[in-house]
C-alpha cells in the first residue's frame, strides 16, 4: 500500500510550519501513522547540504548552483526519507518541496518556473505530492512576523523585500499551474482558521484513503 504525501508550503512569515505542527498532532492522536519531514534537509546528507545553502557566508551564490543544490538535497531526502515512508503507508507531511524551487528560483530568481520545474523533474524521477497546502500571506506581512520572532534570519530571508513579494507572486502563479494539486489557505487568518481550512482540505483526502477499509 503507497502512503500519502503531502507538502506545505508558503512565503517566508506564513506560518505553514506552526500549522503543520498542529496538524500532526491532531492527526497522530486520531491514530494516523504521520511522518514529519522538512526541506532543505530530511536526510544526512542532505542536511548537509542545508549548512551549505543557508550559510549567510555564502551570499554570492550563482542563482543555478542554488538550485541544483536545492534539487540535490531534495533528490537525498527523496531516497533515503521519503520513498521508504511511502512505501510503508505512512502519510507524510513535509514542509517546503518542490515549490520552493519553482517559487524561489524559479521565479523570485529569474531563472523560469519551467526550466527549474524539468531539473526537479529529472530529480524526483516526476514523484509529486498527492496534495499541497500552500500558506500565503502578503510579503510585508510575512517578513513583519519575522522581526517580530526576533530570531537570527538565514540567507534567503535576508533577501530584498522586493525578492519576497516576487516569491509571494511566484507561489500565485503556481497555485493557478497546477490547480487539482495546489490548495491556498488564507495565512492572514488566526491561526485557529488557518488550521480549520487546511483540515477541510486534507481530511476527505485521508479518509478515502485509509478509512474505507
Ligand atoms: P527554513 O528555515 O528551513 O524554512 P522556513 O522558511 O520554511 O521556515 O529555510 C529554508 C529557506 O530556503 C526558505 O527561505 C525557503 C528557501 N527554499 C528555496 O529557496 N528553495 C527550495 O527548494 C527550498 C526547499 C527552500
């Protein structure tokens, strides 16, 4: 039996990983076999190569070495995290995958949606998530929320506001290329909503799957 994948995704300062977490919880104390995982990272040799991409030390990077390490990472955590999981049945639920390349460097970068999508492609050997819940908030709102946790920023989120509105426009377009697959959630909503909506999208999903035996 394949599991479920499913991928949460958003602009910096949506609060995709805070909904996740509820998410999980909720649906591990209803009895669901749920695996956490997260991008850039989720296997040894791809956090590896998180250190190498986040490191404020590198901010010349070369926009396509970028991706391809995105892709390398993701390639990784594919094999060694994910395939396993969804071999086993399990459901589960990842923060940031492919959408994060097609937003950030696909588009925030210049480097175009379909050029990155084809090497991301060639990385997952075309496996999709079965659903994806994108968080969006406006770029300002996001990077508010950000100054106000008053923690260490990363390399991308040290980027120019004008780079966040681009990823904030990057997911919109994303979400109107592959609509059966991309469900958007309001993240300006209270937090409570936020996870409300994500359930109303993801529950029928999970109970066609594993209730019906
Ligand atoms: P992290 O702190 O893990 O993420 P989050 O913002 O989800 O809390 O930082 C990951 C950063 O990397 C984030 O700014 C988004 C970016 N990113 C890409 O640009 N491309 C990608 O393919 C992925 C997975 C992430």
């Amino acid at each position: 039996m394949r599991g479920l994948f499913i991928t949460f995704e958003g602009n910096d300062g949506s609060g995709k990983s805070s909904a996740l977490h509820t998410i999980m919880e909720k649906l591990q104390k209803s009895g669901y076999d749920v695996l956490y995982s997260r991008e850039p990272g989720g296997s040894k040799v791809a956090e590896k190569i998180r250190e190498v991409i986040l490191d404020k030390d590198n901010l010349g990077m070369d926009d396509r070495t970028e991706a391809l390490l995105y892709a390398a990472s993701r390639r990784e955590h594919l094999d060694k995290t994910i395939i396993p999981a969804l071999k086993e049945g399990k459901i589960i639920l990842c923060d940031r995958y492919i959408d994060s390349s097609l937003a950030y460097q696909g588009y925030a970068r210049n480097i175009g949606i379909d050029e990155v999508y084809k090497m991301n492609l060639f990385a997952t050997e075309s496996l999709l998530p079965d659903l994806t819940i994108l968080v969006c908030v406006r770029p300002e709102i996001g990077m508010q929320r950000i100054k106000k946790d008053n923690r260490e920023m990363d390399r991308l989120e040290l980027e120019k506001m004008s780079f966040h509105q681009k990823v904030y426009e990057g997911y919109l377009e994303l979400a109107k290329k592959f609509p059966e697959r991309i469900k958007v959630i309001d993240g300006e909503q209270t937090r409570e909503k936020v996870v409300e909506d994500i359930e109303k999208v993801l529950m029928p999903l999970l109970k066609e799957k594993y209730d019906n035996k």
